[in-house]
C-alpha cells in the first residue's frame, strides 16, 4: 500500500459523504497519483465499515469492467468488484428520486444468489453453478461520485465501482435451466429499444465474474456467503436516465422488470 491509514480513512469519508449528499468530486488520483490497488480497495472497505457502523446491511456484491475487450482496453487481468448495502436495492416498479442522485446510469444484468458459501482461490464456472440457488434479471442504477464520470479504475473501485441503487425481480430460474450464455435480453427507455445484447457479453459467460469475484476475495481471506446476491456486471453498455424516464429490462425465459426515475 502506498497511502498511509489517515489518508485512506479520510478519503473514505469525502466518498461517501459525495455519495449521500449527491455531490460530485474530481477523481481522487489527481491528488493521489501514486495510489495502488490495495489502496483503492482498503478505501472502499472504509466505506463498508462506514455503513456497517451506522446500521446498513452488507447483502451481495457487484462486478464491473466485465468485457474482455475493455478489460484489455484498460490494462487489467479480471474485472473490478464492489459491495451492496441494503438500502442500495429498490422494489421492482418502483420510483428513484433522481435528486438522490448525480448523474444516474442504468445497465442490464444477470444476479445470482446464493445457496452456499463460495470461496477461491481456484473458482470456476462450474464451482459458481453449483452454489448458485437461482438465477434473475437485475438492473443496477450506476452513479459515478466523479466529475462528468470521469475517473481512472483505481478512484473507481475506491468509490465502490460507481454503486447506488438496483433492482431484481422477474422470474427466477434455476441456473441449469437456462443457458446463461447465450440468454437474450432487450433494455427499454420509454418504450424503446436503447441496448440488446445475450449473456456472454460478460466474460464469455456471466458466472465467469463470479468464480473471478471468489477467487478475488479468496487472495484477501473472505468468501461470498451463502444468500448472497451478486450482480454479475453489465451486458450492454450503460444508458443514462433522467426523470420522467420509465426503464424495462426483458430477459428471454425469465421475464421483465422496472424501474421508474422522477
């Protein structure tokens, strides 16, 4: 680690303060340049403890940068994960204030749960699979702290990979029930096609981010619990919302869901 406890602790506090005052911040690199991954995640696990001690629930995890070619693009080996409180999930259908927000985006995605604990090293598609109880459409609302969403992937993963709000509904199914690789989905906007895509779009195949994300938290000592919901990254570019926006996401043999933005 390049940053000494102090200064993690305080940019942990800016963060999340950005975060529940809807305010926005110049990434934190600038005035960082020399931060390093364990840096970026030992802020955001401030953040965790930061909510953990004023009664928010830890329920899952998320995943982001899940596209092989951006990964390349960017220079990393696996994707870049994050955490999800409780207050993070709202009801399908239901309304996000935009007000909540800086600069919201959506993005379509498969969620897993949970049946058993999983852990790494040594994770794969078939491990995840097997602990996996079922399988849902999901649609993660991403709201970047930064500036114009600008930001380098270390300020990201500081800043909890741009987390805020999600949704998951529709029909689950048993993961041998469908084939998540080539599952299809459409992403609506006011009744109109803004993305398509199928589920191989992440990682050739969406329990690939989950097998990277144990095997991820199994170099640091930790495991996905059982129960735990996973949003396994997006399959389709992310589209920004504005209020009045309705969204619908539609998963091919699992149904829809939506999220309204006011």
């Amino acid at each position: 680690m390049a940053l000494p406890k102090n200064i993690i602790d305080q940019l942990a506090e800016h963060l999340e303060t950005c975060e529940l005052e809807a305010r926005d911040t110049p990434k934190i690199t600038d005035e960082h340049p020399d931060m390093d991954w364990d840096d970026a995640y030992a802020i955001q696990d401030r953040i965790r403890d930061r909510k953990i001690a004023r009664g928010a629930r830890i329920i899952g995890y998320k995943a982001g940068l899940t596209s092989h070619a951006k990964m390349k693009q960017m220079g990393v080996e696996s994707p870049v994960f994050g955490f999800l409180a409780d207050y993070f999930s709202v009801p399908e259908g239901s309304t996000v204030k935009v007000s909540e927000l800086i600069h919201p985006k959506v993005e379509p995605e498969i969620a897993f749960v949970m049946k058993r604990a999983l852990k790494g090293p040594g994770c794969n598609i078939a491990d995840v699979l097997a602990a996996t109880d079922f399988v849902l459409p999901g649609i993660e609302v991403i709201d970047s702290r930064y500036r114009d969403f600008k930001f380098d992937l270390k300020s990201v993963v500081a800043d909890n990979t741009s987390a805020a709000r999600f949704v998951v509904g529709g029909q689950a199914q048993r993961p041998d029930n469908v084939d998540l690789r080539t599952v299809g989905i459409v992403l609506e906007k006011n009744g109109v096609p803004a993305a398509l895509g199928a589920g191989a779009a992440v990682l050739g195949h969406p329990a690939s981010a989950i097998a990277m994300l144990a095997n991820h938290l199994g170099q640091r000592g930790q495991e996905i619990p059982a129960g735990a919901l996973i949003l396994s990254g997006g399959i389709t570019e992310a589209v920004a919302v504005a209020p009045g926006d309705n969204v619908c996401l539609r998963v091919q043999g699992m149904g829809s869901i939506t999220l309204r933005f006011a």
